[in-house]
C-alpha cells in the first residue's frame, strides 16, 4: 500500500502547489493527509469538483503550476464542463492532475449507484481525451508521477490517475475529538416519529439515506422514502420535483451540509418556486461525515440569512431533540413553506450502520406508488 504523506510528497516536488477536491472514502486516507500536511493556502475543499478544476485552473494562471484536483468518480460529471470549455489543450491548455477514487471498478463489488459510473469512468476520461494512469497499492508512483508530468509539460493539457480501493495506508493523523450533540441517526429517528405517515421523504447521499433506511427497518414500516444514493447535491431539487407534482402532501427533505453546499444554487430556486408543502431539513455537521469527516465550511454559515435572502418563509435552527419537537410543532401551527429547519448534529455514525437491502428500481416504485397524486 502507498502512503498518503509519501505520495502527497512526491507531488510537491513534481511542482503542486495547490490540492482542491471533494472528499471520497477511497481517498480518505489522502484526503486526512492532506488536511494535516497542508496549510489552508495549499488546500481547499470546494463545494464541488467542477470548482476544484476551476480552481486549479486559476492557480495554474498564477503560477504556472498545475494543481491537484481530487475527486470522487461521481465528481467527474460536475468536472466535465471546465474540463471540456476551460482546461481542454483546443480552448486554454490548462495542465492539472485528476486523482480520482474509481468506486465502482468492474470485478470489485460496489452499492448500485457506482456499478455504472465505476464502469464507464476510462471511457469518459477516454472521450474528454484525458490520459490517464492507473494506481493501485504495489505501483511505483514515483515513476508514474515522473511520466505524467513530463506529459502534462509537454502537452499542457489536464492528465489523471485512477486510484483502485484499497490503494492508500489507512492514515491516523492527528487525533481529533469526536464532536458532541445530537447524533444524526437519532435526530432521523425522531424526524420519522413526528413525520405525519402521508409526508414524503427524500434524503440525501450517504449515511442519512443508509440511517433512514435501517430506522424504518428497525420500526417494521414499509420502505416507501425517496434515498438519493448518489446525485449528491441533488435531493433538495428532487423534493422541489415532487412538490410540485403533488401540491396536497408535504414533502420532506433530509439534506447534508455536503450536499446542500454542493449545489447551493437550488435554494433561491426553491425560494422563487415558493413551494408551501416543502420542508427542507438540512442536518448539519459541518463535515462530510459519510466519506471521512472532512470539514465542511458550513459550522460558520448563517443559514438563516442564506434561506430568508432565497425566499423562504420560515426557518429554525435546533440542537437538540427537545428542541426538534418544539420547531416541528411550529411548523404543525401553520408555518407555510417552503421552511428550512436546521439541525446542528455531531460527526459521527456506528460502526456496523447497513447498507439498503432494496434495489434502486424497487424503491423508486414504492415511492412513486406512495408519491402518486390521488386527488
Ligand atoms: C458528486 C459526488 N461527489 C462526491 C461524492 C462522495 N460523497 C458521498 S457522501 C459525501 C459527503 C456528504 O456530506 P454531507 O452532505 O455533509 O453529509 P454527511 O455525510 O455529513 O451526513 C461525499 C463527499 C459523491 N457521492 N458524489
């Protein structure tokens, strides 16, 4: 196995000067490393990987030095415009190394939501006409990043690896204190208590839609919420969706602070709409637990600012289960919205949390069979 210091090394005596990305559990051990070794000049943690790319691009314009983008696979969808309109040798010939975390590769088994993205990930690198190495935990990375660079000199044009799961040590870092409060999974479970049995659901990616799926396993009810396994950023627009299309229920969205970050741009869309039956929970840890614990720049946001310069009409911040009950009683008197309740949580989720047992095309008919307008 390769260790992440080591590699992260190699790469700044190759020149980089500046890593961005979005976190993936493949890269955790990277992404830990770099949050450790990395002064906060030399590292950034966008919203999206579509930013990243920009990013570096910016950095590059700078200094002539091609950044490090780092990615989950999924990312490279948010990466494909900047890459093709920005980056790409026909428009500025821009150099920068994609490390991206291959979920998904065939032979290895993976949840649902990466199978495809796992399997076509060469071939879109392949037609963005990216060149591409992969690395796995017995490659010589020295000799790879020596290639790669002197091609990405040669050719100013983007270059990537391909990281295969298992490649990187596990990192231990520095310690970090588990943060106190209410714990995510207990906040679900109290949210699906008070839930009126016509709300519908639609929960975010990661561990939230893993939670929630083992909670109403737990209580015996029947699997009928929307879990947003990949799309992440999305499942605020997804609610928007079905809110519209069934204007006499509530729907219920269970964001991150991740996702919402990662999309942020559908609130004010949201707030535009005005949609009266949309709920838009936003759990908030200030990190991307699901894939590490990575900070998210959310601990510092006035969210209530954000949403009441959207258009929302009601917002309440909560951090702790007593205080859910009271936000969700308010709601209950009246309170129209779209209203976004804010739930400050802890980082953290047990250690033997499941993954769901139902395909995607099974949840999707339980959904749309609860979802279905019958007015
Ligand atoms: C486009 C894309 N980039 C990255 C990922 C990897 N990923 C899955 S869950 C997650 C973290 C989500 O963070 P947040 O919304 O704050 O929820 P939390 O995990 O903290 O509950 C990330 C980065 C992904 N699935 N899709």
């Amino acid at each position: 196995m390769i260790a992440a210091n080591s590699f992260i090394q190699a790469l700044k005596r190759q020149g980089v000067g500046l890593f961005a990305g979005v976190p993936d559990s493949l890269l955790a051990p990277f992404c830990a490393c770099l949050r450790d070794e990395c002064s906060a000049n030399e590292h950034v943690l966008t919203a999206n990987e579509g930013n990243a790319v920009a990013l570096a691009a910016g950095y590059y314009l700078a200094t002539g030095n091609p950044g490090v983008v780092y990615a989950q696979n999924s990312g490279l969808g948010n990466c494909v415009n900047p890459l093709a309109s920005l980056t790409d040798p026909e428009v500025y010939a821009i150099p920068l190394l994609l490390i991206i975390g291959w979920r998904g590769e065939p032979g290895v088994s993976d949840e649902p939501q990466h199978v495809k993205q796992g399997r076509i990930t060469p071939r879109q690198l392949e037609l963005l006409e990216i060149p591409y190495h992969v690395l796995a935990s017995d490659s010589d990375y020295e000799t790879i990043l020596d290639t790669v660079f002197d091609e990405m000199r040669r050719t100013q044009a983007p270059s990537a690896v391909l990281v295969r799961k298992g490649t990187f040590e596990p990192f231990t870092g520095k310690s970090r204190m588990p943060s106190p409060g209410l714990r995510r999974e207990d906040a679900l479970r109290e949210i699906v208590t008070l839930a009126d049995p016509d709300d519908l659901l639609v929960s975010t990616t990661g561990k939230t839609s893993r939670e929630l799926f083992e909670i109403r396993e737990q209580r015996g009810e029947r699997h009928a919420d929307f879990l947003t396994v990949g799309s992440m950023g999305h499942a605020s627009s997804i609610a928007l969706g079905t809110a519209l299309g069934n204007p006499r229920r509530r729907v219920i969205c269970l964001d991150g602070d991740g996702a919402a970050l990662m999309h942020l741009g559908a609130l004010p869309i949201i707030g535009n709409v005005k949609p009266a039956n949309l709920l838009h929970v936003l759990l908030n840890n200030a990190a991307h637990e699901s894939v590490g614990g990575q900070p998210t720049v959310a601990g510092a946001m006035d969210f209530e600012a954000i949403v009441r310069a959207c258009g929302y009409r009601y917002y309440r911040r909560v951090d702790d289960v007593a205080g859910l009950r009271r936000a969700w009683r308010a709601l209950a008197d009246g309170a129209a919205g779209p209203a976004m309740l804010e739930i400050r949580i802890a980082v953290g989720a047990r250690s033997d949390l499941g993954r769901p047992t139902m395909t995607p095309e099974q949840m999707k008919t339980a959904f749309m069979e609860a979802a279905r307008d019958d007015g």
